[in-house]
C-alpha cells in the first residue's frame, strides 16, 4: 500500500517539515557526490553504529542526531520525506513547530535507542530518517484516527486508489514493523547483514503515541479541527 495524501488540510504553513524535508534531501546530494571509499566513511563515521559508542568518548554518541539525516539511496530518500510531507504538516500543526522540531528529534532519538538496545553489538551503520518519520505517524494516529488516508494499492496491473481510515493504515504499519521485528530477531546474522531497521521504526511509533499529547497546543486546536477527529 502506497500513501497518496491525507484528507485533512493544516491551518498553518509547515515550515519546519519543510525544513526538515530539505535538509534531509541536501544531506543526501552531499552523500551521492562523494566517492564510495569517502562515503563509507562518512557513513561509518556520522551513522549510528552500537559497537561504536562509547562512554569515555562523548562524541561517538553524537550519530544518536546525525544519523536521521542519512539516506542509502533514492528509493530510501524518497519513500521517507514523501511520508513525513504526508503526515508532518498536520502533525507540525497540532504542535506547533518549535514543539514538533523538538519532538521529531527525540523520536529520532528513541527510535535509536531501542535499534541500539535491540543489536548493541551490531557494526552494521543505522541510518535514515525513518524512525523519526515513524515518531509522527504514531502522533498522526493518535490526533487523527478518523481522517482519511487515500492509499494506492495496485492489484494485477490495476491501480486502486482507496480512502483508507488513519487508525486503519496506520496500525497496519505499525503491526507489520513489530512482526518484522521480532522475525529479525530469529535470524542469527540480522544484525550482521544490515536492512531495514524494524525496531527503531518500533521505537519511534511508540514514542510518538505515547508522548504527542504532552508537546500538543490543544487549546488552539478546538476551534479549527472537526469534533470527530478528537478521541476525546
């Protein structure tokens, strides 16, 4: 299932999910100028890498940041900031954007804490914006379980565009993370080979469900949001 866009519209110009969304796409054109010997390093070096940190060395836990900004091709690149333009704004919105600035980057943060409990040994670089873009959709899910997210499923050759509820969609993606996860974890060599990083999508989800309503502007939000898209 591929997101096309959802069915509310934010009051407010996104700016910081636009500033994310740039910053990502610049860090990235610097990452595909580079060599491949330079990029590996780079990657090894500003990647979040467990076997790598530290506690003598405070900087070698500076990739807990610098990490989210990372990608490993186009498709990786793509995919992410064309859900955080989906599900950003609106989130942004709610928060307002200091707030969401600061709550995208702790969930960037607890999603690489959980990736990092979960393969503490690991040399493999963990890298993308992923487990932050997760922290937001579990803030999506939270905010705005009625909405509609207009999906595109192709069946055979068809394309099939079908409005699918927030709560829906979203808790599909969570569920296929967490038993994504836990079917890593049964293989030996996970940790050593690299992919997608379940759990810190996991982490992410889960930080953004639980912790979205303690950066909310709730107040503003009353008198601009339909009363069917508040849970409470």
């Amino acid at each position: 299932m591929i997101p096309i866009k959802d069915t509310i519209r934010s009051r407010s110009f996104p700016l910081v999910n636009w500033l994310l969304i740039i910053t990502n796409v610049l860090v990235f054109l610097f990452e595909i100028s580079l060599g491949q010997n330079q990029l590996d390093q780079f990657i090894s070096i500003y990647g979040l890498v467990p076997a790598h940190l530290n506690l003598a060395n405070p900087l070698s836990f500076f990739p807990f940041f610098s990490y989210m900004f990372l990608h490993g091709g186009w498709l990786h690149i793509i995919s992410n900031m064309w859900v955080l333009f989906i599900f950003g704004d609106n989130v942004e919105d709610r928060l307002g954007s200091l707030r969401y600035l600061i709550f995208y980057l702790l969930g960037g943060l607890a999603a690489a804490v959980l990736q990092v409990v979960i393969y503490v040994h690991s040399t493999v670089p963990s890298i993308g914006a992923s487990g932050a873009i997760a922290a937001v959709m579990g803030a999506y899910f939270t905010f705005y379980p009625k909405a509609k997210v207009v999906t595109l499923v192709p069946i055979w050759i068809i394309p099939w565009f079908i409005d699918i509820p927030a709560v829906i969609f979203l808790g599909l993606w969570f569920l296929l993370q967490l038993f994504s996860g836990f079917l890593a974890l049964s293989s030996a060599q996970s940790a050593s080979m690299g992919g997608v990083a379940w759990w810190a999508h996991v982490g992410g989800f889960v930080f953004g469900l639980l912790i979205c309503r303690l950066f909310e502007q709730r107040k503003l939000y009353r008198q601009y949001y339909p009363d069917e898209y508040y849970p409470w």
